[in-house]
DNA sequence: CGTTGTGTTGATATTAATCAACAAGTGTGG
DNA sequence: CCACACTTGTTGATTAATATCAACACAACG
C-alpha cells in the first residue's frame, strides 16, 4: 500500500520565487490547503534566509520570535544537557515546520546540516496569518499530529531498540523521506542519503558515534546494506532491514 | 516563575456533568476557548464512556474511529514491538485529547490505569465540531504542539539520560501535574501519586522494572525521596531532584 | 605538507539487563 | 479464619550490551 501523502507546504517570498522542474506548480507554493493567490499575499509576510552548514538559526531557550518554514536543505532539531550530552529529537527537512511551541522560549535548537533555506515569519504575523487562513491552522494541526505520531516512535526506538534495530529503522525512515517531489517511485529509495555526520546520527538514535560505526559495519557484512561513500548508503535487503527495524530476528 | 497554565479542557455529554468543587464554572465544560453554550451543544456530540482499570480502549493499528477527551482518571499510552517489549509514550490524565491522528489507524494503544471517564466522539463528529467551532481547532494546534514539547523532552530523557536521571526526571514532572483544577499551590505538590506500576514506569522511562526499584530504593537512601507506600513518593528534597533530573551531579 | 574533522576498529569498563529468590499484599474458596 | 494462588515489588548474583578510552586511517583544506 502506497500512503497517499499530502504534498510539503513550502513558502517562499516571491522574490526568491524558482519554478519547480518536476512539479506542476511552482516550488514556493507547494500547498493543497490554501489557494494560490491566498499563498503569495501570504508569502509576502516573510523573510526568505540563507544558512550555512553547522550555523544555529534557533537557540534552546531563547525567546521564540520567530516561526520558520524549511524551503531547502535540512536541519537537525536538539535538546542539550547541562554537560554537554545532545539528543537530536528530528531532522527537518523541506516543508517542515519549527517553532510552533505556545511557549515563550523555544524548546529546543536548530542548525543547519547541510545549505539550507528558511521562510521565517514573526509570531505575531503567524498568528495573523492563521486567522486569515483557516484552512491554514487545519493544515498545522495535521502536521503537529504526524510530528507526535513520529515522536512517539522515536521514543519506541530510544527506549526498547538494539542498536542495530535503531540503525535498521533509521535508513527505512530516510529511505521513505521524498526527497524533492512528492510524486515519486512506490515509496523505495534504494540509495539513501545522509547528509548528517555519524555524531548526529548517534545523537538521534541514542548512541555513541562509536556504536554507529561499528554497527553499519555489521549491517554491511550481514550483506544488508553497501557504504559506497560516507554520506550515502544503498538498501541492498529492504525487507531484511524492516525485519530488523520491526524488532524482528 | 510560575507558568500561567490554561485549563484543561474537559468535554462530558450534559447527563454526566457534575459541577465542580473548586472550579468557577462546571467541571465538565472548562475550556477557555469556547462559549459555554457552544460547548453545551458539543458536548451533547459525544458518549461518555467508563474504563475499568486495566481495559484497553484504543487498540494500536485498529482504525481509528473515534477521538477521545479524559474527563477523570489515567490512561497510559504505549505502543508494542513484535517480541512484547513495550513502549509508554506518556500518562494521559484529565483534559488529555487521544486520536488526533490524521492516519487511518492509531498509532498507539491506551489502557486505563485506574478508573477513567473518557468522552468519545467520532472522527466525522470532531472535523464537524472543529469547523464549528475555529477556536477548538486553535486549542488543539496549541496542546498538540505542547504535546510535541514534551515528547522532545522524553527523547531526552530515553536517548540520553542515566537511570537515576530518568527516575528524578519523572518524579519532577509529575510533581508539576494539576491534580484537578488548575489554580494550585505555586506548581509544588510535595507528594506524588503513582496511580501506575512500577512496570509501566519502567516502559516509560526505557528501563527495567528492576532498575526502577533499586534506583528509587537508592533516592530513598540519599534522603531525596520517601516512600510511604506504593503509590506514593513524597519529595524530600525537590531542588536536589532537580538537580539530578536536569543532569546536573 | 601539516592540520583538522570525520570515521573506523580494538581493548576495556560500566551501566543496566537478565536470571533468580523471596517478601508483602490481595483476593478466593474451603 | 486460614491456606492458596497471584500480583507486585524488592534485592542479590551474574551477564550482556553499549560506552569509554585509545590508536589509527583518510579526506578536505589552508
């Protein structure tokens, strides 16, 4: 079964406006939930920003100004102990959006993995903009839930998996993550990428750097995934790998 | 600093409403966002449904028909692998919304924890009531994104923290839960209740039930907690807590 | 070239899991 | 009222998974 799924909502000021070459519509306003005339009025209240690999665009604790729309690139999403222990809650990739919390202060940090683009909007105007759009807020609320669906797998993950389950389910979630269009091959990627280092990965999965090395490289021999560069790996037993990721053998 | 916390927001069909003690207005149809009457009508929508303790009421992978409200008692959510192990992904209390999924399916299950009211409305019902009524939909972008903050700050906790960590942790946060109404002794009850078993503090925190034990028998050693019985922890020393939870010592 | 960041691999340490025994509380039925 | 099973919780001994410490390989870059 291939999960329908809703196209990511980009927004993009329109001076920064690029035609999509393998959408119908243009990249900027990639939204099933609002008209296009309503996207562009609305795309006009932002600020389109550029951020470079490892630059922070939201710090934990910070007063929350601002609420962001991933337009290019990924992020990765942290928490930080007082010691200096990380855990990345998500990686954020086109579409996403970050900064939704009610509180005052932003919850956790953002920086970019690789060059990204972000749509930031002030709070105030979102809160314009949701009033204005209410199919908007709908369209918000959707996402929310999904991001809740997915933290709490994620939580499966940190708190029952092995290593080599956490590792499994990692590269099935990645291999699933359209990477531009949504309209795309049956849900398989066979080769995926990882624009993140093996520190991030550990930080997200729970692990140490160590763990994760040492883990791909079983995988590997166990003939279930190749390693042809770092920063990319190919699914060489999909099936397999969802076993494993199930917590199955 | 005291957060200024809103109500929790509990929906019960009219011939179950019973006022409340404490509270200004009636206890079943404190919500800040909708005018009384409104939500009268509302809540003449839904069934009011009894939970024995121990009864699942939602089933992971079952469709997912129906949204609930917690008008009294404790859910524990979870969801399960292959092999039995066992994930609770968080403690659903008095106010708590369960079903939001956009997905066809849960993606959890939830079982009662002690003697629960819930209040059930269809799914074709809920998108009704949220047309209705745009400043539900507010409310529930609003817990669903405070739900997101603290799902983050639960992969932390799995992903990163020690045992003893995840122990103080736990006890903290549900030090900091409203009982029944909101306003409060300033966010401090001295005595926790754990209406739930070890066991299920163990799925929620990713460790034994063993672990639990002895970490709490060693809190208890260090003069940070008592425990005057099952069920109950009373905070010796909160700030040393604290302390531990965040990482510190 | 050296330097730095990133990744791999090996040896050892440590935390928490597992295996096991037992204690305390609850409910049942004789 | 007491024997019994059953559930829940505690504590001890041992094991196993992963972290830690350490060395080294390799690429990117000034």
């Amino acid at each position: 079964m291939v999960a329908v799924r809703a196209r990511p909502i980009v927004l993009e000021p329109l001076a920064a406006a690029e035609p999509c070459a393998h959408c119908d519509a243009r990249s900027y306003s990639v939204c099933n939930a609002i008209e296009i005339k309503d996207l562009e009025r609305l795309a006009a209240m932002a600020v389109s920003i550029s951020v470079e690999p490892g630059r922070s665009f939201i710090v934990e604790g910070d007063p929350a100004e601002h609420f962001f729309n991933v337009t290019a690139g990924t992020a990765k999403l942290f928490k930080l102990l007082p010691d200096g222990r990380r855990q990345i809650t998500g990686f954020a990739g086109t579409g996403h959006f970050l900064g939704l919390a009610v509180s005052s202060v932003y919850a956790f940090g953002a920086e970019a993995v690789d060059p990204m683009r972000v749509c930031r909007f002030s709070r105030p105007k979102l809160r314009a903009m949701l009033d204005d759009f209410p199919a908007m807020e709908t369209r918000l609320l959707e996402v929310a839930s999904n991001e809740l669906v997915a933290a709490q797998e994620q939580m499966l993950l940190l708190g029952r998996k092995t290593a080599r389950e956490r590792l499994a389910s990692f590269l099935i979630a990645r291999a699933s993550i359209p990477t531009h269009c949504v309209a795309q091959a049956p849900g398989m990627a066979r080769t995926v990428t990882l624009p993140m280092t093996r520190g991030d990965i550990a930080d997200y999965l729970g692990l140490t750097i160590e763990t994760v090395s040492r883990t791909l490289t079983r995988l590997k021999a166990d003939g279930l995934i190749e390693i042809p560069s770092n920063g990319a790996i190919v699914l060489r037993d999909r099936a397999a790998l969802e076993s494993v990721a199930g917590g199955l053998d």
